[in-house]
C-alpha cells in the first residue's frame, strides 16, 4: 500500500456520507460545485466554500433544534438561516462532496455575543457545543467557522472571521472596539458525525429553559435579526 493509499484509507470516515452530512445531496453537490468553480487546488475550494457558507447561510440561534432531519445540510440550504451547528455540518458536507476530508469539531464557549431573549431562554452566556469544522488541507487539519455572516458582524461592530485555508480561524476574543467577544472553555472533540446523543444530553441537563416541552426550540414567532437589531440599538 503506497503512502497516498494509506492516507485515504485513513481519512475514509472523513469523506463518507452520513444522515447529516449529504455529501450525495443534488442540493449539497450543486452548490459546493457551484462555489469551488475556478479553485485550483483544495485550499482553494475550501477557502471559497467557507465563505459560501458563512454569508450564504444566515445565523440564526433560534432555529435551534436537535434533530437529523434539522440538522442535514440540504435543510440548511434550503432554509437559508441556520446556528453553528448545521452550518459546520453543512461545510463539511460540501468539502467532502468535492473529496476534501473534513470533521465535525466542538468546543464549549462563552459567547458576549447574545440578545435578551437568548439569555433569558439559555439562563448562561455559555455556548456548549459550540460547532465549527475541521478540514485537511496541506497535510493538516485546520478548524474554520462559519457561523456568524458578515451582516451579523456588522450590526455587532464585530470583525468578520476570515479564513485563509493555512491557519486556524476561530472566533476572536474581542470585537472591533476592544471588548471581550469570545472565550474557549473546553475542547470536546472531532467527529466523523454529530455527536447527537451527547448534545442533547448535555443541553437536556444545562439549557432547561430550551426544554421545557421537549425539543422544540425557540418560538417561530421571534426573529434573531430583529432582536439583534434593537440590542445593538440598545448598545450605542
């Protein structure tokens, strides 16, 4: 077995489709196609595909919902707004539909970045499980995020995450002005695919106001891009 066969043969469960990750979706292909169209190399593709993703997919926190049929990559594309989670996944999806191995990462944070009604709901300005993707590239892995589009950073007076498909590019510990934005607490791993079980289980225990009824999220009737807008009003 030659060296490249090997590394194959261990990134396999990085390049396989899952229940989340639909790497096979027409969806999926069309649109991770569509946006590495003109990349030479990997790098490339993943650099332009972590942009697809942060500014193509709205973030949006209340939309969040644990389980498989939320969470897949075509529901994400097809609705447009999503929180890290799906978004992460959706990357990951896209980068191993073009044969660039990719993981799920996550990590527990304290997020400053929040509106009354998430506080209120979450009882914690910690995020846990917070979601990014880990692709290889250049013979190592490298952690991108894609949550927060470019609008969302605007309205926040936050500097938009960029990603140069050589360096980690994980959220900042400050914003434009100087003030805390986020801290890592906790690593808790890379996966092939979502850990569900575990997250849940973890959001059953620390987030009861997310399950007062079971798990149903945030109301429809409430807007993160609304709440967001009068916070930051409330703030200057």
């Amino acid at each position: 077995m030659t060296m490249a066969e090997a590394s194959q043969l261990s990134h396999a469960p990085f390049l396989a489709a899952t229940p989340t990750i639909e790497i096979h979706h027409p969806d999926v292909v069309a649109f991770a196609t569509e946006h590495a169209v003109g990349a030479r190399n990997n790098m490339e593709a993943a650099v332009s595909l972590f942009y697809a993703v942060r500014d193509g997919i709205r973030y949006d926190p209340y939309t969040l919902l644990l389980t498989v049929d939320e969470l897949k990559a075509s529901h994400t594309l097809q609705k447009r707004r999503a929180w890290c989670v799906p978004k992460a996944i959706l990357l990951a999806a896209c980068c191993r539909s073009l044969g660039i191995p990719a993981r799920l990462g996550y990590a527990d944070v304290r997020n400053h970045l929040s509106t009354a009604r998430m506080r209120e709901v979450m009882r914690t300005d910690i995020f846990y499980w917070h979601g990014y993707t880990s692709i290889y590239i250049g013979n190592k892995w490298i952690k991108a995020t894609p949550a927060f589009n470019i609008e969302l950073c605007q309205k926040f007076g936050m500097l938009p995450l960029e990603f140069d498909g050589h360096s980690d590019a994980l959220f900042q510990p400050f914003d434009a002005k100087g003030n805390r934005h986020m801290e890592y607490l906790n690593y808790r791993g890379e996966f092939a695919d979502i850990p569900l079980d575990s997250i849940i289980a973890t959001f059953q225990k620390l987030y009861p106001g997310l399950w007062p009824a079971g798990n149903q999220g945030i109301s429809d009737e409430f807007d993160f891009d609304r709440d967001a807008e009068s916070e930051t009003k409330n703030r200057t």
